[in-house]
C-alpha cells in the first residue's frame, strides 16, 4: 500500500508540473519559457529560435500585451546604447522620441499597419532611425508580440544620396532643356536615319519653319539646290566616319530665300536606353559675310568717294599690262592734282573738302568711258586709268577737259577759293613698259606740266616771289619747298665722299628725265667716261642724253704745271666753251663740280673771285639754274669763301665717321628768298641715288583707323578684342626664344593672305633663314615672295649708322608701298648706337608709318626689366613660353598671362592655370594637373556609381533578409504553435487517464472496507 501511495504521489507532482507548464504557455511565451538566468524548459525547436532571436543583425524585443519589454537581443541593447536591466519592464513608448510615441500606441492597438518608421532615444545624436515590425501572439486570455527593430540608417542614407543624385541629374536636365530653348544658335536633331526629332525655337527663327512643321521631317526639307549631290555625299560620308562634321552649308527658308549658315553635327552615342543621334548646331552668317564683303570692298575702294584706291588701281595697271603687251595694244595714266585744295579744308572745314572731293569723284566718273578706272590714290590725287586706246592723242582730249570739268570755286565773307586741276599723262609702251617705268614718267610728266602751269612743287607749295627748280632728288625738294631757287646759283660744299658730284648730276639728268629741261656738267676732275661709268649704276645713260642733244659735258682739265700766270687775265675761255654747250642743247640747267681746281692752278684769287661772280651773273643773265660744287673749308663753308659772292642757297653736305659708321648728311646752311628746312637731314646713296629724309618734319597730323586686322593668331586676336588697329604700331619684346620672330611670321602669313604687301626687316637672320625656321611652325613665307607681296630686308646692324638705316627704310618704303612693316629686333640696333639715337631713329620710323597708314610691328630683346609681352615661364625643371599684354590703346584686352605654343601648324596660346600654392603651371605640369583633374572626376563618378550600386546591392541584400527572417520566423511560429497544441492535447489527455485512475482508486478504496 505504501507503494502504491508513493506512486499516486509521484504522479500528482508530474500532473502539477505539466498543468504548470501548459498555463505558461498560454499565458506567454517569454514568462513560460525564460528567466533570470536562461532557458527554464525548453524544447529542441524552441533552443534553436531563442539562439536566431539573440544572433540575429536586427533589434529583436518580446513585449506583453501592454507593450512592456519582457526581453531584447543584444543587437537592440547596442542601439540604445544603455544595459539591459534598464530596458526590461520598461514601456515601449519610452524607447522611442516623443513625436513618434503615436506611432508605437497605433502598431500596439493593432490598428492596421504591423510596422512603422520611428527614432529610438538613443544615445547617439539625433536618434536612431529604425523600422518596427510588430508580430502579435494570442494565448488564452493573455497577449504578447515579438517586434523586430530594423536600423534603417543606411537605407536613408542612400536614399538621401539618390535623391540628391536624382536632384543634381534633374537640375542638369533642366539646365540643359533651358540652354537648348534659349541658345540663338539653331539646334535640330535626327536619328540615324536622318529624320528630325526635336528643334529649338532659334531654329524656326532662322529658317521659318515652326518644329511642328520640321519635326517628322528630313533635313533636306532646307536644301538649297546650291551644293552638288557630292558635297551631301561626302558630308555624310565624314559624319559616319568621324562622328563630326564641320563647314559652311547654304540652305533655303520656309519663304524661299538662300542663306549661308556655318553648321555643327555630332554623333552622340547611344546611352541609358536612349538611342543615338545626330546632333546640329547652326549660325546664320549671313550678315558675317556681308561684313567681309564690306571690309573686302573697303580694302580696295577710297571709303570718302567710293572709288577704288591705291591697292585696286595697282592690280588693274598690272593686269591691264598684261593684256596690252599680249594684245600690242595701248593704254594710258592720267594724274590729277587738285591745286589750292588745301585753302578749301583752312578756311571752310574738312567737311567742305570732303563735299569737294565726292564731287569731284562723281565728275571724274561721270567724264570718262564705262571701262576706265577712276582711284583716289590720295588727299586731293586721283588717277585715270584708260585701257585698249589707239593713240596717246585720247588722252590728251580727255586731259584737257579735266580743268574746265574739276573747277571749283566758291566766296564767303570777302574770301574766295579757287581750286583747279594739273594733269600728268603717261601712255603704255610709249613712257615704259612696266608699271613702276609708266607711273615714273607719269610723275615726270605731272610736275613738268605743274611748273609749266602753275610754277608750284605739288608736295610743297613755294613762295609766289621765287621760282623753284625742282631737283628731282627724293626728299631734297620737300625740304627746300620745291627745289634750288631757278635762274639762280646754289653752292653744293662737303668734303670727299659726301656726295656732291652725284648730287650735281642728279640735279642735270633729273631735269632731263623728268622735265624736259636740257642741262650742261662741266667737271673739273672726271672726264665724260669716268662720269657715264660712275653713273651706270645708277640706270643713268649718258651716252643716251648726248646722243639726243639733251646733254653737254665738258672736262676742262687744269694741271698747274703747265699754266704761266703773267698780268691780270680772265675767263672769257671758259665762257664762250659754256655758251656753246648751252646753245647747243638749249640748256637750262647746269653744274660745275669741283671749281676748287681753278683756284688751285692761280696764285691771285682776289682776281679768280671777280671773274667767278662775273660767271655767275652771265649765268643768271641767261636763266640758267646752276649748282656749283666746292671742298668744305676747315673755317668756313667753302675753301675759298665762295659763298660771300655767288650764293643764293647754300648746302653743305657731310660724311661723318662715329663708331666706325658713316653717315651722311645734308644742312641747307642759307636760302634768299624762300622757307626751308634748316635742320640736318641724313641721305644715302644707294641704287636708286640720292635720297634724303626730311625726318624731323615728322608730325602728329595723321589720319587713323578703326578697322582691326588680324596678327595670324586666332587667340591672340581675342585677347586684344578682334585684333589690333590697322596703322598701329605693335611691339613684341621679350627674353630670347620667347617666340617673338614666330609673332611676327604669323602678322607677316596673314598680312599677305589678305593681299597686302609686308616688309620684312631682319637685323639678325638672313630670308633664307627665317623662311626654313617658320616653315616648322606652319608659315610659308617663301610662297608669298615668290609673288612679291613678301620683300625681306636683311643688314647688319654695324653696317652704317641710324640715319642711314633709317633712310634706307624710307626708300624701301617709296619703292615697295607696304601695307606691314616688321622690323625684328629692335634692339639689335644697340649693338652700333647708343640708346638715344636708336629711340630717335624709331620714333621717326614710327611717325613715317603712321603717317602712312602702314601697320608696324616691333620686336625687342628684354632682359627682364621691362614687363614684356612675351617671356619664359620656368617651373619644374621645365622651360615654356607666356605671352600677356602689356597694353593696347583704345581697345580693351585681355589682363591674362597665356601659355605660348609653338607647334607645326603654327602658334597657340593655351590657358595657363594655377596650382594650390598660386603657382602658374604650363606645359607638362598644366597637363599633369589637368589629367589629375579629369582622373579625380573619373574616380568621383566612379566611386558615386559604385557606391549607389553598393547601397542598392545592399538594400536588395538587406530586403531579402528581412523576407527570409519573416517567413522562417513564421514558420517557426507555427512549428510552436503546433507544439503547443500537441502539448496541451497531451497534457488533457494526461489528466483524462489521471482522473480516470482517481476514480478507479476511489472505487478500490471503497471496496476495501
């Protein structure tokens, strides 16, 4: 019996343990199943879940059913950053912020929603953003719920991101939808086929067409019919094989008019599912070439009246000449000269003189036949140029209507102006056959007929009290105001060497040559072979001259030996021999060179003196212009004091020797009766003769220009807002091999493109030189001397002085008529002078090419004190070039220093840029930063793309795990709920077979009694 009661026993105590644990299961997992320290009692399946709840990355929270933390996982105690002790029997609601404790009561109410997105309070800043999910659990009458916090920090960082991104590609796209509506430049765009997709409203503005009307269509819709099928051939040809074609296309508009538009195509690639595409970008240029037109037509046209100028009267006299020689036909030049012209602009205003010439244009016109060319060529100078004539007869008809038809006149206040008209002529073959030997006899012809008919110098206007005898000798006769004084003595003195004889004869055969007057040389020296030989030279032909009866030379040879001097004595000799040269050729000129010759054979010169002046006066009795040349005396002009009795003019010439260099120069020391230069004037004798410079008669009265042209350099026009004024001067200086020679290539390549003529100064190089180093930077300049727009000059600058340089410049400029003059360097001419005289020398060059309109350009060799415009830029351990610019009158300018390249199609100018330390960086340092750059944005791009791949990787990852954490979680849930079921049917099953074993006792108890 004992046994039996401690078995019932043993069995009570197993039944109260499992009605014990069947109601702590149903009163909630969390009370049934832990403790204080762990696992009371639990199953194998149960183990395994309470292991994934406490493991897994997210938050995990069990609550009961008035949302009281009964247990968290380490990953939500890590999150609110406090122990766990402190978060067990607390609230729910207090885990989260104020604003969003609604949230928390409405996912516990179980009002709909099983999550919500709140912040935790936690300890960091700012809180922790998190997703609850609530899953609710029912047992018996008790409620409990396991919550799953998600961090979602990162999710809303990248999601921040990818709005920011999406922001950032919107405002791109906006920016882009905004230039493509608002560009002035014409935008169409096709597919591959060539049909339009979308145009821009600049496009119906420059065609006409609206993009309704457009889009649908092909581009063909604007062709001209202008271009042959070829030309779209090849234009497709290249759009396909380079992916960008580039040129001037001619289309039509709606209305049917043709216009010139320069176009733009690119191919844009196929990219995030859009399809490639042509991509136009259009100008209408229409109004660029009406400009050129315009700037061409005034290239070549006079801009007050409209006719041609210069430069077109050059190329027709050219091609004219042309046809005449292959035709054997005829054609002639007339020069006309407005006299008193200048009185009209005095007294009445430059705006008068400009009515004044358009009308005289218009008459000049209206006069002559529909295929004669009527150029201004100056002030108040035209030319008319006669073509296909029968005989010079033609032009002497129309030379004398010019007068009558060109006579202006005009009174106001008691002051009256009277213009009128000198004419040259000059006709093909007759006066030359080439155009610089025609327009030389026009000129000659023009000043003969201007003394004839008005006794005045055209250049210079003499007094109405003296006559002038013009010499001929370029310079001289501006300086004296148009020549020696005529019927009168002039005294020609200087030492050896300094040009008296040549001058003297020029005097004679100039008057033979350009005006018809006879002349007389009688030389004390040289016989006639002697002189003819000197001369040769020069293009002079003595024999000619006498053969023609226009020239007498006579030697009068004295040797003091063979002279006896007994009694007085005078030259009746030497007057009858000149008497007879004069009648023979009717002379009205004459020279007597080196008259010294006849004191040096006599010993009483008071009576040589009296007979000389008696010589004079016969000569002045006759008319005769006579020049006679002395030796300089060491205390006076002359040797023997000449001038005290024969001279009405006096000049004395010079030949000075300073650092090693001879100059000449010429001093009118004295002029009767006349307005002259008194200042000393260089001259040279060269080729051409004698010429002399009236230098310091160099204004500041020049007209000037505001057309631009261009330096040769794209960038370098934009720097200096369009290029530099026409007639400027320019000055490039720098440190050696800072490019300034290659500077002036390009204004000399470009100068000539445009048909002007260049004069190329080399004080350091010779052509051929300079024409193989700039053909490696893509200038060929030999082409352009090949047709003779290009003339290089190339001396030394030790081989004479200033002066003489400067003078040879001149000639150069009289005999080439340059538009651009380059001189390069400037201060190669330090080598031979000191600093003053080559600062002296340059600024009268400047003055004569301003007052020419000729456009100049400099170049200087600095040594780093004088803020040059180009120079060397040196940085790690690499020399390149700069270039800025210094300043540029009357035009804005660019302020910035530009890297300067000279590559094998020409300069360019770079920007320079600037590192972090404020360094200018160039060359392979500029590169070097600009690769930086680029490869920086590239790992930018790189990385913002990877990391949006990483973050929507990890979003995906992170959305999948919360998916498999809810359906293992389910499936979990519903192994334990099926436990669970199992469990309590067991547990009632238990208690049926104890009750009925309790019953069975009862009975057996009560059978026993």
């Amino acid at each position: 019996m004992n046994a039996r009661s401690d078995s019932l026993e043993d069995l009570r105590e197993r039944l109260a343990e499992a009605e014990a644990q069947l109601a702590a299961l149903r009163s909630g997992a969390a009370d049934a199943l832990l403790g204080e320290t762990g696992v009371l009692y639990l199953s194998g399946a149960e183990k395994t879940y309470i292991t994934f709840f406490s493991a897994m990355n997210e938050g995990g929270v069990t609550l009961d059913g008035a949302g009281t933390i009964l247990y968290c996982n380490p990953r939500f105690v890590a999150m609110m950053g406090k122990p766990i002790d402190q978060l067990r029997g607390r609230s729910l609601h207090s885990c989260v912020i104020e604003s969003d404790r609604p949230h928390v009561s409405a996912l516990l109410a179980r009002e709909g929603a099983t999550s919500c997105e709140v912040s935790l309070a936690s300890q960091r800043l700012g809180g922790w953003p998190v997703q609850l999910s609530l899953t609710p659990l029912d047992a018996g009458q008790r409620h409990f719920g396991c919550l799953v916090a998600t961090d979602l920090t990162e999710r809303m960082q990248a999601e921040q991101e990818l709005e920011r991104l999406v922001e950032e590609r919107t405002g791109e796209l906006r920016l882009a939808a905004s230039v493509f509506e608002n560009a002035l430049e014409g935008v169409m765009v096709t597919d591959m086929q060539g049909v339009i997709l979308s145009v821009n409203p600049a496009f119906s503005e420059i065609t006409g067409y609206s993009a309704a009307e457009a889009i649908g269509l092909k581009p063909s819709l604007l062709r001209s019919r202008r271009h042959p099928p070829a030309f779209y051939a090849q234009l497709w040809q290249t759009l396909r094989a380079e992916g960008r074609w580039r040129g001037e296309i001619w289309n039509r508009r709606k209305n049917g008019e043709a216009y010139p538009q320069w176009s733009t195509i690119n191919l844009v690639a196929a990219q995030r599912g859009q399809a490639a595409c042509f991509v136009n970008v259009f100008t209408d240029v229409t109004e660029f070439l009406r400009k050129d037109e315009r700037i061409a037509h005034l290239a070549y046209h006079d801009p007050l009246t409209d006719l041609p100028n210069r430069n077109l009267l050059r190329d027709r006299l050219a091609h004219a000449l042309n046809v005449a020689a292959r035709q054997g036909g005829r054609l002639g030049v007339l020069f006309i000269d407005l006299d008193g012209f200048k009185a009209v602009n005095d007294h009445f205003g430059h705006h008068a003189g400009d009515q004044l010439l358009q009308e005289i244009a218009r008459r000049l016109a209206a006069g002559v036949r529909g295929s004669d060319t009527v150029a201004r060529i100056g002030g108040d100078e035209f030319v008319v140029l006669m073509e296909n004539i029968e005989s010079a007869d033609e032009c002497a008809v129309l030379a004398e209507k010019f007068p009558a038809a060109l006579a202006w006149e005009r009174s106001e206040d008691a002051f009256s102006v009277r213009v009128s008209a000198s004419v040259g002529i000059a006709v093909y073959p007759d006066d030359g056959t080439d155009a610089a030997t025609l327009l030389r006899s026009l000129f000659q012809s023009f000043y003969l007929t201007s003394i004839q008919n008005a006794g005045r110098i055209p250049s210079m206007p003499a007094l109405p009290s003296l006559k002038k005898c013009p010499t001929g000798i370029s310079g001289f006769d501006d300086i004296s105001s148009g020549g020696l004084p005529r019927g009168r003595p002039t005294l020609l003195a200087g030492h050896a060497g300094s040009g008296k004889t040549l001058f003297a004869l020029e005097f004679v055969l100039y008057g033979i040559e350009k005006f018809q007057e006879p002349g007389v040389f009688v030389s004390f020296e040289e016989d006639a072979a002697e002189l003819a030989v000197n001369v040769a030279s020069l293009g002079f032909d003595l024999a000619r001259h006498q053969d023609e009866k226009q020239l007498r030379i006579l030697h009068i040879e004295i040797e003091p030996q063979q002279l006896i001097e007994a009694g007085e004595y005078d030259l009746d000799g030497l007057f009858l021999r000149l008497g007879a040269a004069i009648d023979a050729v009717g002379a009205r000129r004459i020279a007597l060179d080196a008259v010294e010759n006849l004191f040096s054979a006599f010993a009483d010169l008071r009576i040589l003196r009296a007979e000389f002046r008696r010589l004079m006066e016969w000569l002045k009795d006759k008319g005769i212009t006579a020049i006679v040349t002395t030796e300089r005396g060491s205390d006076s002009i002359s040797r023997h004091g000449l001038e005290e009795y024969i001279a009405d003019c006096v000049i004395a010439l010079e030949n000075r020797v300073e650092g090693q260099l001879a100059t000449r120069r010429l001093r009118i020391v004295k002029y009767r009766g006349s307005a002259h230069g008194s200042n000393e004037y260089p001259f040279v004798l060269d080729q051409a003769g004698i010429s002399v410079l009236p230098i310091t008669s160099a204004g500041l009265a020049y007209q000037v220009s505001k057309e631009r042209m261009s330096t040769g350099i794209e960038s370098l026009d934009t720097m200096l807002s369009g290029g530099i004024f026409r007639g400027s001067s320019v000055l490039v200086s720098g440190s050696s091999g800072t490019g300034k020679s290659s500077i002036s290539a390009h204004l000399a390549d470009a100068a000539c493109r445009r048909g002007e003529r260049t004069l190329y100064v080399a004080l350091e190089e010779s052509p051929d030189q300079i024409e193989r180093n700039m053909a490696t930077i893509g200038c060929d300049l030999a082409q352009w001397r090949q047709v003779d727009l290009l003339r290089f000059h190339a001396a030394r600058p030790t081989s004479s002085g200033m002066e003489t340089h400067l003078t040879s410049l001149v000639s150069l400029v009289e005999s080439f008529n340059p538009q651009v003059v380059i001189i390069d360097p400037i201060t190669a001419f330090n080598v031979s002078a000191d600093e003053e005289r080559v600062k002296h020398m340059l600024i009268r060059a400047v003055d004569l090419f301003k007052s020419r309109g000729i456009t100049s350009l400099f170049t200087a060799l600095s040594y780093g004190g004088d803020a040059p415009e180009s120079r060397n830029l040196e940085s790690a351990g690499e020399r390149t070039r700069g270039l800025y610019v210094c300043k540029a009158r009357g035009t804005a300018h660019s302020n910035q220093i530009r890297e300067f390249l000279l590559t094998s199609a020409g300069v360019e100018l770079v920007d320079v840029l600037l590192g972090e330390d404020g360094q200018i960086l160039t060359g392979s340092a500029r590169l070097l930063h600009q690769r930086l750059n680029e490869n920086e944005a590239e790992l930018r791009q790189a990385n913002v793309m990877r990391r949006r791949a990483e973050l929507e990787n990890r979003r995906n990852v992170l959305e999948a795990k919360i998916a498999a954490m809810r359906a293992e979680y389910e499936e979990e849930l519903h192994v334990l709920e099926n436990e669970l079921d199992r469990e309590g049917s067991r547990i009632e099953a238990t208690g049926r077979n104890f009750a009925e074993l309790a019953s069975r006792r009862g009975v057996f108890g009560r059978d026993d009694e």
